[in-house]
C-alpha cells in the first residue's frame, strides 16, 4: 500500500487537548506507530527513524536532587563537581527537586549540545552552571521533558542566556494544559502553567511535536508522545486538570525523553520524570529506531511514595530485561527505589548527583 492509501489523522487527547499524530491504514483503522508527523515547525518522518550513531554522548546534570561535594567516586565515566578556582573552593553546588541536564553529542570532529530541562526554581540552574564555567554559546536546541514547573523552572534566563536565538524549543502541545493540580482529598495544590509567550519572548522558539523529532544534526531523538503498554506504569493517580468547568485526569500524555545511539553499545535514553513509564519508554525508544541494545538508562522514575514505591520491584525487573549497560535514576526516583536499584544492580548502577557529568564513549 502506497503513501497516497494512507491518511493523517490528529487524535484527540483528553478533554481536547491534541494527543498524536498518527499515520493510519486507509481501510482500517489500524495506526501504524513507526510513521508521525510533527504538527509544526518541520519535516514529517516516516518510517523507521535513522538516528545517528555518535562516538560520545556527554551529560551533564545542572540539577538533581542530591549532591555530594566529597564523594571522591570520579571515574572514566563519572566527573563529580568540585568548584574550585585558583585551588580555592568556590562554594557549592545547588541541589533541588527537580532535573537539568546540558546534552552533547560527538561525532568525530562534528559536536552538538543542548538542553533538556531546567529544574524547579530560577536559581539553582543558572547558579551551578556559572559555578561550572558552561559555556552556552555551543547550544543549539532545547527540550522540554514535560509541562511540570520541575523541569522549566529557569528555562526563561537559560534560554535568554543563549546567544543566537531564536532557540528551536521541542516540547509536546500537551505541555502547555492549564488549570493542572494534585488532587488531595478536596484540597487542590495547583500547579504553576507553562508560559509560552513568556518562553518566547526570552528566544524559544516553540516546535510543537506529539511525533518523534530528530534534532541537533540527527544525533538526538525527541520521542514525543510514548506509548504506554505496561500494565503497572499508569501514570499519576492524583494529578487532575480542569477544561471548561469540567475536571479530568491528567494522564501527562506529554511526558517525553531523548534518545541518543552510541556507536556499538546502544541506546542511552533520558527521561525527565518518566510519567509515561520508565520501561514503556525504552520500549519504545527500541521501537522507533529499530535498536535493540541499550547502553544507559537515565532519568526520573518516579517511584517515590506510597503510590509508587509498590512497582518499584516491576520497574526493575522490567529494566533488567533490557540488559542496560548503566541505570541512571535521578530526581524523582526516591530514595528506596535508587536503594533498590542499586542492590539489584550494583555493576550497572551510578549514583547521579547536581553538577556530574556523564561521559560514555564508543
């Protein structure tokens, strides 16, 4: 069947709101997940997603929840932070509850870098990464994991400190919800809303994609909108919106990850709260580009609290069936899961903190 036998068709999401783009069968109604569209701001991909292999994918985290200034654990892997000048400590490194990370990719002599989230509040960021001399004049992109105020809390100076705007800014339409809460009894603790007029006139410039997108010369995958297939990651029972007077769940159908490939070792994929599920998403990230191995599995797994801490043992069951080199959690993993993981895979487990960089190499 050709490509004039299909048609594209935008999926409603919960009370309106766009869910994905979807390429279906024109004689029946049977999506075909490995072709979307970007609903704005690009080319459409079809097919199985060539992304790149690089020789090196460089994180680094400028927040975390946790930091350590004496740690003295550097490896060929791991650098933790120690901000010293002129052989003289400098102060600390912040942490806080939420999730940043600078991203680069190296292939041979060609380099790329970009953001991926930008914590909680609108210091921490900015701070640690004067703190550790980041230089962003090399950022070409960025990237919103979800719509949640952790993870864009200091995207305004960031992306106003970048020279060369406008910034490309990848996130998911759903992002931008309003009137999103916890629901706690009859108590409801709001959740700041994305702003994006606010975003743009500090230099983003809004990509609105529910597709994957390939971005910083090929070498970074945006999963957009991932597909939720367990049967224990169902998301956040608590988290609530209201859309003309009426409330819903909120499924986040927006949280998201990046996928980078390293050359003969596999996938390292990073999530920023892992709402849609940390196992659906490397499942997926394997779906789309067609590579099975996986290196690194890093992010937010949201399994802290009495809500979660009950799948935290299918979570790591579930990782361990994709045989990662290295697990990652940050964030909002928690500290009986990071404890768990870590008993029950001490050769593949590194301890993330605010301030480490990352380097795995081909």
């Amino acid at each position: 069947m050709g490509p004039s036998q299909h048609a594209l068709l935008i999926y409603p999401g919960v009370q309106g709101f766009p869910r994905r783009a979807e390429w279906v069968y024109a004689d029946k109604r049977e999506a075909s997940y490995g072709v979307y569209a970007r609903y704005e701001g690009g080319k459409s991909m079809s097919g199985q997603i060539d992304l790149r292999e690089v020789d090196q994918v460089e994180i680094l985290s400028l927040s975390d929840n946790y930091n350590d200034l004496i740690s003295m654990d550097s490896s060929e892997i791991v650098t933790r932070a120690v901000p010293v000048r002129d052989m003289e400590v400098k102060g600390s490194i912040l942490a806080e509850h939420g999730f940043s990370a600078v991203v680069k990719t190296v292939s041979g002599e060609e380099t790329h870098e970009l953001f991926f989230d930008f914590g909680l509040s609108d210091v921490a960021v900015p701070y640690n990464a004067d703190k550790l001399g980041v230089d962003l004049s090399g950022l070409e992109a960025a990237v919103l994991s979800h719509g949640h105020m952790d993870h864009f809390g200091a995207l305004i100076p960031m992306i106003a400190a970048i020279p060369g705007k406008p910034v490309p800014f990848y996130v998911h339409p759903c992002a931008f919800k309003e009137n999103r809460y916890l629901r706690v009894g009859d108590i409801r603790i709001k959740f700041p809303p994305a702003d994006r007029a606010a975003w743009e006139q500090a230099g983003a410039e809004i990509i609105e994609s529910a597709g994957p997108s390939l971005l910083a010369g090929d070498t970074v995958l945006f999963l957009g909108e991932i597909e939720r297939l367990t049967d224990f990651e169902k998301g956040m029972p608590n988290a609530y919106f209201e859309k003309d007077g009426e409330e819903s769940w909120d499924p986040i159908e927006e949280d998201s990850a990046i996928v980078m490939n390293l050359r003969g070792k596999g996938l390292v994929v990073l999530s920023g709260c892992s709402h849609s599920g940390i196992v659906n998403t490397v499942t997926y990230a394997r779906k789309v580009t067609g590579v099975d191995r996986v290196h690194v599995v890093m992010g937010g797994f949201h399994l802290t609290g009495p809500v979660f801490e009950p799948i935290i043992d299918k979570t790591i069951a579930g990782l361990q069936a994709f045989d990662p080199d290295y697990v990652v959690p940050t964030h909002c993993t928690g500290r009986k899961a990071v404890m768990a993981f870590e008993e029950a895979m001490p050769d593949n487990f590194i301890l993330n903190m605010a301030g480490t960089r990352l380097t795995f190499r081909a």
